[in-house]
C-alpha cells in the first residue's frame, strides 16, 4: 500500500478541480487535535498526523512554542491585513520565518507503520529533526523529494509506503494557488500499481491561508472513516484482506498442483 500525505489538500477546492479518486471521505477531526493558535482552536499537523497513524491522540509536546500571546496575534493579523508577514522575532520584519525544529512525538513502532515493513518519508510527528517553517526553497527541494519517491513507490520493497509533502498547506498560507500540486499528487496517485491512498491531515483555504475543519481520505478501494483517526484501521484491514486473499490463491495454487 501506498500512502501520498499531502498536507493541507483541501477537499473542497480538489472537487471545484475535478480531482477525485474512485473511494473518498472528508473525516472530521477531533477537538483533542487542534491547538490553540492565534486565539483559535484549529487542527494542527504536529497533532494529526501521528494520531492519523497511531489511531488516538497523541498531541505534541512542543505545541507551545506555536501559541501566540492574544494582544501580539492581534497586532500580526493587522500586519498581515496589510500585507506584512511578522516574524518571530519582534524586532525584526522578514518576508518569511526561518522555521523551528521539531522532534517525533511518536515512535514509528508505535503505529500502524510497526506492524508491517514500512517506509515513510518526513511525516511530522513521526521523524526527527521536522523543520515546521522554513525558505521557499527548502519546500520546493522537500517536495520534489517527494515526487520522486512516489514515482518509484511501487517498486519498493515494504508492504507500506508513506510520503510526505507540505507543499499544499505551505502555499495555501502564503494565499497562492496550489491547484498544480493538487493535479500533481491525484496524477501519481492513479499511475501506481496496487492500493493507493491519497491523505490530509486538515484543508488549508488559500483565499484565507487558514486551516479547515476536515482532513481528506481518497483510495482506490472501498474503506469507511468517519474520524481522521479511522486511518490506521483502514489500513489494516486492507492489508490483513490483502493478505487473507494471497494466502487463499496460494492454497488453491498447491491444491491445482497437487
């Protein structure tokens, strides 16, 4: 199985698009999943992503060092109304943030992707050294990474393959269109071979740069999920199927033979 993490993917815009894989869902998110940024609860991808994966809450011990002060997020959404995007530095004006590092809240081993050999690329929560923010460029280096690997996902050896782009969520706070990458990721997603997932953690608006109450699930098989964190058992019980329909060719495989 093969999972494309695309943060942000905001189902609303990739239906105004055209962009749909046969399967899909819009899970709510649970309340234990946001934060507290800038004086509003809103889903959060330290939150949601090892949570998608690990099937509870498991909400990020560093989550504070994104909460905002109340009186200087109100004077940052005037700058941003003007069209200034303020550091986190209050001496200093910058066009972008250098980010922060963040360390995994969750051990690999710890969900779904213990159970079967597994190979996943950035996703937040579950790597160390995660860098929340950073330069156009590094996303842009970040992302093609991602493309590359999901081009080749399909001829790797693991049973679960995971990457991961920010790619969305990361233009759609900088209010740019990211309708491309959206046409990219459903593109990939339909030219591999075997099962295939599509997954966001949240929706990113692009016309607000502000994040959106309901997480994304496409897939190329049928799957039910009414919750975010119904993830990990989709994914389990396709692959225990999968299994249960190898197991059942290979018998009547030796039976023709015998």
């Amino acid at each position: 199985m093969i999972l494309l993490c695309m943060d942000g993917l905001d189902y609303q815009l990739s239906a105004k698009l055209k962009l749909h894989l046969p399967y899909e869902a819009t899970p709510t998110i649970e309340k234990e999943l946001c934060a507290l940024l800038d004086n509003n609860y809103v889903p959060h991808t330290l939150h949601v992503w090892p949570s998608m994966f690990a099937g509870r809450p498991i909400r990020h011990p560093d989550i504070d060092k994104l909460i905002i002060h109340p009186i200087r997020a109100k004077g940052r959404a005037t700058l941003h109304r003007l069209g200034i995007n303020w550091g986190r530095k209050e001496t200093q004006l910058r066009a972008y943030q250098k980010g922060i590092i963040y360390q995994r809240s969750v051990k690999p081993e710890e969900t779904v992707f213990g159970e079967y050999p597994s190979f996943i690329y950035q996703i937040p929560g579950l790597v160390d050294n995660f860098l929340l923010g950073g330069t156009d460029d590094w996303y842009n280096y970040e992302h093609n990474v991602w493309r590359n690997l999901i081009r080749i996902a399909d001829k790797l050896p693991y049973k679960l393959v995971a990457v991961y782009t920010r790619q969305p969520d990361h233009l759609g706070h900088r209010k740019r269109n990211p309708a491309v990458i959206y046409r990219e990721g459903f593109m990939l997603a339909k030219q591999l071979e075997g099962d295939v997932m599509i997954l966001s953690d949240h929706g990113c608006d692009y016309h607000t740069g502000n994040h959106t109450m309901n997480g994304y699930i496409g897939a190329n098989f049928p799957f039910k999920a009414e919750s975010i964190m119904d993830v990990k058992k989709i994914i389990e019980d396709r692959l225990k199927l999968n299994n249960s329909e190898v197991k059942v060719a290979a018998e009547a495989e030796i039976k023709r033979e015998v």
